[in-house]
C-alpha cells in the first residue's frame, strides 16, 4: 500500500491544488510536495536490500486481457522513487520568489508528473509502464505550453512530435511482447513485465524488440542523433519544467533501458548494444563540444546533460555491473547537480534579464552565498573526487572501458570536456569585471538559500558515503546481470 500511496499521493493534492489560485497555492504545493518526501525516506529506511520487489500492490486492470495494476519498489527503483521524491519540493521552493499565472494549474501539473514518475519507476506491467510513461509527458507539454519563452509553441509541439513517434514505436513493441506471451483456452496472454522477461524469442524477433525500445527510450533521454529536440525545449520552458525535464524525466529513458531492454532482449543487445554504445558515446564528444560554444548558460547546462546522459546509457550496455551501478549512482547525482545549476542560472536571470555570459560578470563581490553553492554544484559536475559526481562517472567509465577499452577512452573526454565548458561559466559569470547588469546584483534570499542546502549536502553525502545508496541497488543489479547472462546462454 505504501507504492501505491507514492503514487497516488501527488495525484489527489493536485486535483486539490486545480481549485486554489490564491497566495497560498505555492506552499499548499510545498507542503504536499514534502509529506511525498516523508514517504519515500519512510520507505528508504524500512527497505530490505534484496533482488525482490517489496511494498508492492496488484489489481485487475483488464481483466479480460490479463492487464493489472501492478507496481513495486526494488532497488532500482528505490534510487529513482527516491530521486523524485527530494527533488520537486525543492523545484517547488525555487519559485517561492517568482509569480506565474495560474498558480493552482502550474503547480497542479507539477505534482501530476510527479504522481506520473513514480508510477513509472514502480510499475511492474508492461502496459501500466506505458500508461505512467506517456502521462509523465502531459503535464511538461502543458507546463512548457503555457508559461514558457517566446518560442514555446513550435518548440513544445517539435518536442510533442519527437515523444509521440518514440512512443508510438514502444506500444507495438509492447503489443507484440504481450501476444508472445503463453495463453491457453482457460488463461489469456499477460503483459507482466516478469513475463516478458522469460519469452524464448528469436534473435531476430529480439533485434526488432530492442529498436523498437531502444528509439522510445533514446528519445527520451535523450541519446544521439535523437536529441535536437531536447536543447530548445529546455531554454523555452519555465525553470521549474526544465529541472523536471532534466533532473527526473529524462532517467525515465534511463530506466526503461536497465527495466526492459537488458533482460527482455538480451541477444538483442549482444547484436545491437555496441551500435547503441557507439551512438551514445558520440553523444558525449558532440554535446561537450556544443556545450563549449554556447553563450547561453541554460542552453550549455542543456547540452552538459546531454552529454552526461551519454555515458550513463553507454555504461548500462557496458553489461557490467560497475557499468549499471554507476548508472544508477549517476542518475541520482545528475539530478541533484543539473537541478542546483539550473537554479544557479536562473537565480542570475531573475536579477539581470540575461543569461549570456559575455553580458555577466563579478558577481562573485557581493554574493558570498551564490559563489560557494554555485561552485559545489559545479564542481560536482565536473566529477571532482568526495564530491557525487566522481563516484558515478568512476564506476561508468571503469564499465565501459571495461567493455572496450577504445570506446572506453573516448567516452573519458567527457571528464574534460566538463571541466572546460562548466569552469568557463562560473568563471565568465561570477568573475572579471562588473557590467551594467551586474553592478547590483544580490546575493540569495533565504528561500533560494534552502534550495542549496539539501543538494549541497547530497553533493558531498553521495561523494564521501556512497555506500549508503550503493547496497541498496547491488542485490537488485546482481540479480539483474544474473539473469540476463543465465537467459542469454539458455536462448542460444
């Protein structure tokens, strides 16, 4: 009952939210947002590290079809649970000195995705995976829609194009895996995702499954060369989608490549992995060079992403275990540090209607509190060692290098690469001389200030004590990898 309260928790406070518009929305929505956090730590400290689901529920669905109202909390799924729980009460504090219109749907549709993302990473039927997958899109399309820049619409609907066609291509997927599954006069076909995961399929069958997962989930990461969505929608969108967007909604890809393509195609991934490897490491190389020249900081922290999701998709088809524990340990640390540096960029924006660097400059004078937490969140992008960055770019490059030294060394780039883009930034924005722009420019309210904190804490937490997160997905990830080698053996 507990997952099932995860899920439907945010849900009910949004519909409640939809009907309030007065000054008090905002906390209203805080406050919903930190009883959600109450319950994913609650879950946290009462979790068991084993291979098995635990806090699960199960209910017919569609009953003449097999299809349930499944869902469960492993610990993979923990991490991610985990990961949308800290985060939106933090992006919802980010805007407790910023006013949008229509405050009780804008929060309402932030505590929708939410209730969305956590049926995502708990669901345990394929076609519930689904469902939560495509209703993840509907509040950031909205979101996006409404309260963006001034080229929200063709960049909203480039973005709703990109989602639809990915996902077009997972629900045939999902349809095809669902009637390969055994049914007898008596019994109809399941859509268990535990099912999928023991079909005998083909090699062949196996390649167009995994292409078929593989564009939905690289478009939603997303991975080279279905990107060109994502670097625009996140500039136009308001802050607060935008560090949804990246801090959580694109580890739905992520996940989906470690939840189902791993163990349900693995001779698919025998003969397609090194393809998807490739592409995913001249994702790192392309958005670090982009990353360099760009002149917006939004837009590079875009393309910083980017490349750092790269290595995290090209470490799980490493097919090792450093490779899928640093994922994992990636996905919670880049959540934490793109969400500190979006804030970071748009806390200047609100204060100098600008974000390009050739614009900004000294503001480091008289922003003590700025300065200190914009560099740990940088620095923790940058991997530097005790900080949570290092441990999950570690264990990713020692599995893909593991895999093959050649791409391995390539995808190393990305750790200089970082350095270079991000260390120009804070040096551009915060250093040199004043401009007009930034002559007056103030240091962090109190509210903006408790944004940091928490992630600053997590900075060094995952960095000096990254066991604490790490024997939560190690029996998990070793069951995972158990399986896939032992079903890949048994299918040739």
């Amino acid at each position: 009952m507990l997952t099932l309260a995860l899920i439907l928790f945010p849900a009910l406070a949004a519909c409640l939210l939809l009907f309030t518009n007065s000054s008090t929305t905002k906390q209203l929505a805080f406050g919903a947002a930190l009883v959600e956090t109450a319950l994913v730590v609650f879950i946290f400290n009462k979790f068991q590290p084993t291979p098995a689901s635990q806090f699960g529920f199960d209910y017919p669905w569609i009953p003449s079809l097999g299809i349930r109202l499944s869902a469960g909390i492993d610990g993979i799924s923990l991490l991610l649970t985990l990961l949308t729980g800290i985060l939106v009460p933090l992006i919802v504090l980010s805007t407790f000195n910023r006013s949008y219109d229509r405050p009780g749907t804008f929060y309402a549709l932030m505590l929708f995705m939410q209730s969305a993302l956590m049926g995502v990473f708990t669901a345990r039927d394929g076609f519930l995976f689904y469902f939560f997958f495509e209703a993840a899109l509907i509040p950031i399309y909205f979101l996006a829609a409404m309260w963006g820049g001034a080229n929200r619409i063709p960049v909203t609907f480039k973005f709703f194009i990109y989602t639809i066609f990915g996902s077009l291509f997972m629900l045939l997927t999902l349809v095809y895996l669902y009637y390969q599954t055994p049914a007898s006069a008596t019994s109809v076909h399941s859509s268990a995702i535990v099912d999928f995961y023991r079909l005998n399929l083909s090699a062949s069958a196996q390649g167009w499954v995994f292409w078929g997962l593989f564009i939905a989930f690289a478009i939603k990461m997303p991975v080279f060369p279905f990107h060109t969505w994502q670097p625009d929608t996140y500039v136009e969108s308001p802050t607060p989608a935008t560090m949804l967007l990246a801090g959580i909604m694109l580890k739905m890809g992520i996940y989906g490549l470690i939840r189902l393509i791993l163990p349900v195609t693995p001779l698919g991934v025998e003969t397609w992995g090194q393809t998807a490897v490739i592409l995913s490491v001249i994702g790192i190389v392309y958005g670090s060079i982009i990353a360099i020249r760009q002149r917006d900081m939004k837009r590079l922290i875009a393309y910083s992403s980017f490349s750092h999701v790269g290595l995290m998709a090209a470490g799980v088809f490493s097919q090792t275990e450093t490779g899928l524990q640093g994922a994992l340990i990636q996905m919670l640390a880049h959540g934490i540090n793109v969400v500190g540096l979006f804030f970071v960029a748009d806390v200047i924006y609100s204060r100098t209607d600008t974000r390009q660097l050739d614009q900004l400059g000294g503001i480091t004078r008289n922003t003590p509190k700025l300065t200190v937490y914009f560099m740990i969140m940088m620095l923790g992008s940058v991997a530097l060692p005790l900080t949570n960055g290092f441990i999950g770019e570690f264990l990713l490059l020692h599995g893909v290098y593991t895999y093959n030294h050649y791409i391995g060394l390539a995808a190393g780039f990305t750790i200089i690469f970082g350095a270079v883009y991000l260390l120009r930034m804070f040096q551009k924005a915060m250093f040199g001389p004043t401009t007009a722009r930034t002559e007056s420019f103030t240091d962090l309210t109190t509210s903006e200030s408790w944004v940091f904190v928490p992630l600053v804490v997590l900075v060094f937490w995952m960095g000096i004590y990254p066991h604490t997160f790490m024997k939560i997905t190690e029996p998990a990830v070793a069951n995972l990898l158990k399986y896939v080698g032992t079903t890949a053996v048994s299918m040739k």
